[in-house]
C-alpha cells in the first residue's frame, strides 16, 4: 500500500486506517486533509467511530481547544452521519465537572423502546492537568479524534499545544490493567499550513511537500491529502466562487492555502550557487537548524541539516521567551535579521520560513 487514490463521491477512510507506518507498525497518529471543504471526511470518521461503538462498545474523544466549546463538540460532528444512517438515533452532550469533560449520548428512539447510551467524551486540549485527575473514567476510550485540528488563524493554537495534548492522551491511553494503552489518535483538517505545530512536532514539515499525497512516517504517523473526484469543479461552477473569483484565485497560490513559499528554495534550485560555507547553529522550539552562506550569490540558507561540530551554536529562546539580548547583541544574528528583511534569506521548507517569520517578524 503506497499511495492515495482519487475518491468517488466522497471520501473513504478505510485506505488510511488499515494503513502501517514505513516500519510496518500500527500508526499512533493518522492524519487527513483536504484542499477542498466538502469531500465528507467528518463525516467518514464518524461513521467509523459510532459503528465500532454500535457494534464492539468501543468509546472514542472527540477532542477540542477550549472550554468554551463544551456542550456542541458532538453535535456538530455526529449528527450529519446519523441524521442520514440512523434516523433513530440522535446525539446528545452534557457537560460536566465545572466543564473540565462531556460525556456524549446516543438517544436511540425505536418506536416503543427508547435508550441512550454513553458512547464518548468531548475533552478540552487546555484541560489537560484537570483530566488527568478523571483518567479512572477513559478504561473503553478506544481512539480519539481531532476535527479541524488546523485553526484558520495560527493565532488559535493553544500555547504549547503538542504538550498539552500529549499529556491529554497519557490521562487516557492507561488502565484497563495497562499503564500505557495503544491509542489511536486521528487529525483531520482542511489543507491550511505544512507550519503547524503537529507537523513539527512529528517532523512532517521535513518529509512532506506541498504536493504529497500519502506518506509514511518510521515515528508510528501516517498522512494523506484526500481527493475526490470532480469536488474541486464543483466548487468553482458555484455562484460563490464564481462571484468571488478574483479573491480567491489572488490567495489560493499553492495547496496548502496559508503557506506563502516565497523563501522555499529546493536542492536542485541551489545546484548554481556555489559551495555554501557553515556560519553556526540556532536552536529554536527545541529544534536545531544550520546556517548556510552562499558568498557567490550573497544568500544565506536555513536548513534543517546542521553541523554538530560547529563552536557557534545559539539558543534564541529563554524559558519559551525570545532571547532578546542575544539577538541584540550578537553580530552574526543581527546580520541574519537584515539578511532577512533584505530578502537575501532563503530556506529549505515552509516549516523554517515559519520559524524565521517568528523570530525576526
């Protein structure tokens, strides 16, 4: 299994859940996106998680940012597959806890026999110290699933996000006689920016371009960008896009709609620019990353490929602050930041163009 297909009518996870990483290993993370909105992967995973409750009483997280959004999580997921499906059943939330949690209820309603059933949870990623306390209540929690994990604003992501959802999931991947369960956590989104910070984290910003369409990850992750056929068509003969041609052309420059590539120069691009010589290395968000200059062209490149022996190695953070005195003071940093505002900067993915927008913009 090496590649995605082009759907019919909508799309089908069942091509990414019966996917292994590289090592042939059970993923721990699958993540889908989409360029388009509409191909039905909401609606597919819903179908697989109220399915497997149905049918092995499986119990899966709906996962979401914020508190505030305790109490329609479910809903807005679920229902689309169960208005179509299973007209008997209808979803139901209750917060609870001084919304730390909800449980989510299936209401089965067949004529004279009524039910409702506890088929999940819907858990804040920023409630993760509070869940922690409540792990006793996730033993069945079998998957958990995270739409529209990308927000359209980089602004909405929690601080340290990654973390926090980490030690979410750590609350919920134990008991059951295990202290550590094999989890499955499923990511969907539209296709907004290869920068984010699940793509870091799982360093899928290294090994995916813009153009992939499935990737196998060694580190237990899985990635496809679903397709179907003709929903791209579709959208542009609507009156919407139709009437709003102009704009949307303007800003849809690439398929992943929030990264602007301007600074993205591949290998083979730079096969003319001489033999780069190393300045130092920075290290930024726990990451490091080599500083390159081009004296031929007078570019200096950002890559994720760093020398260890280099002496000159920066930390641009203090405590998850930037290290303004640092960046102040020492000349080869304030060379790099004219450089940049120059636009004699060049790097190599959209991750670290990214990065260099949070440093020195």
């Amino acid at each position: 299994m090496s590649k995605s297909k082009v759907y019919k009518q909508h799309y089908d996870p069942s091509f990414i859940m019966n996917s292994k990483d590289a090592l042939g290993n059970e993923p721990t993370w699958r993540i889908v996106c989409s360029l388009e909105r509409g191909p039905g992967k909401t609606y597919g995973f819903s179908k697989i998680l109220i399915s497997n409750f149905l049918e092995k009483d499986e119990q899966f997280v709906l996962l979401t940012r914020k508190i505030g959004d305790l109490g329609s999580v479910a809903k807005g997921i679920l229902t689309p597959y169960l208005e179509n499906e299973h007209k008997e059943i209808s979803v139901r939330e209750v917060v609870h806890q001084s919304k730390v949690y909800s449980n989510i209820y299936l209401d089965i309603n067949n004529g004279d026999e009524k039910d409702s059933k506890m088929c999940g949870f819907v858990l804040p990623i920023k409630q993760s110290d509070a869940i922690k306390k409540i792990s006793g209540l996730f033993n069945h929690v079998s998957v958990l699933f995270f739409d529209e994990f990308m927000p359209s604003a980089d602004s909405s992501y929690l601080t340290d996000e990654v973390g926090l959802l980490m030690n979410l999931y750590k609350s919920v991947a134990r008991g059951g006689g295990k202290a550590v369960r094999e989890i499955p956590i499923i990511l969907c989104s539209n296709t907004l920016s290869l920068g984010n910070p699940y793509f870091e984290a799982l360093d899928l910003n290294n090994k995916i371009q813009e153009n992939t369409r499935f990737y196998q990850g060694e580190n237990r992750v899985v990635f496809e960008r679903c397709e179907v056929e003709g929903l791209k068509k579709m959208h542009e003969e609507s009156g919407l896009d139709i009437s709003l041609k102009k704009y949307i052309d303007r800003n849809r420059t690439n398929v992943w709609i929030n990264d602007d590539s301007t600074l993205v120069v591949k290998k083979k691009d730079r096969a003319m620019w001489g033999r780069p010589r190393y300045r130092c290395t920075l290290i930024y968000q726990d990451q490091k990353i080599g500083v390159y200059a081009y004296d031929k062209i007078g570019y200096t490149l950002i890559s994720r490929q760093y020398d260890e022996s280099c002496p000159y190695v920066y930390c641009l953070e203090i405590d998850g602050t930037p290290n303004i005195p640092l960046l102040k003071t020492t000349t080869i940093l304030d060379q790099l930041k004219k450089n940049f505002f120059r636009g004699l900067v060049r790097v190599t993915d959209s991750g670290l163009q990214k990065m260099m927008m949070d440093i020195f913009g």
